[in-house]
C-alpha cells in the first residue's frame, strides 16, 4: 500500500513523531496523570468495554511492536509470502498462537490463574517502573529524529503533557495515588 519494505515507514520523521506523541501521552498514563478512556492499562480500573478495550490494546501492542519485530519476522513473513498457501497459514497461524499461548494455557488450565500474584500497591510501582521505560522509548525514538524537528517535536511533546494533563483534570484522575 505504501510501497515501503517492512518497518521503512517507521523511518519517516512524521510517523515517528506520531509514535513517540502515543508512547509520551501512554507513559503520562502510567505516571497517573490521566486514564486513557479505550486503552486502559490499569489493574483495578472501570471500563465500559472490555471487548474494544482489548481491540484497541491489541492494536496499539502490534504499532508499538512493529519496529522491534520487524527485524525478526519481516523475512519470514516475506519468505512465507512467495509459498504454497498451506505454507502462508501455517506460518501465520504459528505466529498467531505464540503470541496467544499464554491466553490458550490459562484457558484450560484455569487454575494457573491462581499462581499470579493477587493486584495491589505494588502494581502502581510496576506501571510508575514501565513509564520509565516508555519514557526511555521517547528519549529513543527522539534521538533518530532529523535535528531539525527537534524543536516541532518537543513542542508537540509539550501540547500532548498539557492535553493529558487536562484531560486529567477533567476527568478526575489527578488523585495522588
């Protein structure tokens, strides 16, 4: 569709300030500062629907995934794209049930269920530990930006902390957890 090898878009300054604007706003999300009303990471937080919660989660797991798979699955997906068509399914139904294996186990073995530990305060040091990490993702996908659009970028990065923090406010997620 665009005409671009797998993971090339992810090159061009637009579509990595986009991404780094979702990764900034998802790790103000788990510093507290507001909820995302879809894609709700949150252990313990009400939603009104779970099934387009998952989609959506779903979705945005695949974006931010994409760069870091693409290296590893671009050349068997390509290889996989010139076979026989019971060759193509074979290759995507293996990728499909790896990435749902957890779900499949704990779905005839509900008792492993059991053996996570139950939520809690210390899930708010996990979510506060993988905004760091998100955070740390900005810094990244910031520094393979063209010097340039530093300046546009940070701005931006500015106007999405101010619209989620308003967002915050209005929606009354500034509690101090």
């Amino acid at each position: 569709v665009t005409g671009m090898a797998w993971g090339q878009i992810f090159q061009k300054p637009p579509v990595v300030i986009g991404l780094t604007g979702v990764v900034f706003a998802l790790s103000l999300s788990l510093f507290g500062l507001f909820n995302l009303p879809i894609v709700d990471l949150k252990l313990g937080s009400k939603n009104s629907g779970p099934r387009r919660q998952a989609l959506f989660t779903g979705i945005l797991a695949t974006l931010l995934a994409t760069p870091c798979s693409g290296p590893f699955l671009g050349g068997v997906l390509g290889w996989a794209m010139v076979q026989q068509h019971y060759v193509i399914s074979s290759v995507f139904l293996s990728v499909g049930a790896g990435m749902a294996l957890p779900y499949i186990l704990m779905s005839i073995f509900p008792a492993m269920a059991t053996k996570f530990p139950k939520p809690g305060a210390w899930t708010i040091w996990i979510e506060r530990a993988a905004g760091f990490f998100l955070a740390g993702t900005c810094i990244y996908l910031f520094s393979i930006l063209p010097e340039d659009m530093y300046i546009p970028t940070m701005i931006f990065l500015w106007f999405t902390a101010v619209g989620a923090w308003m967002w915050g406010l209005s929606a009354g997620t500034d509690k101090k957890s």
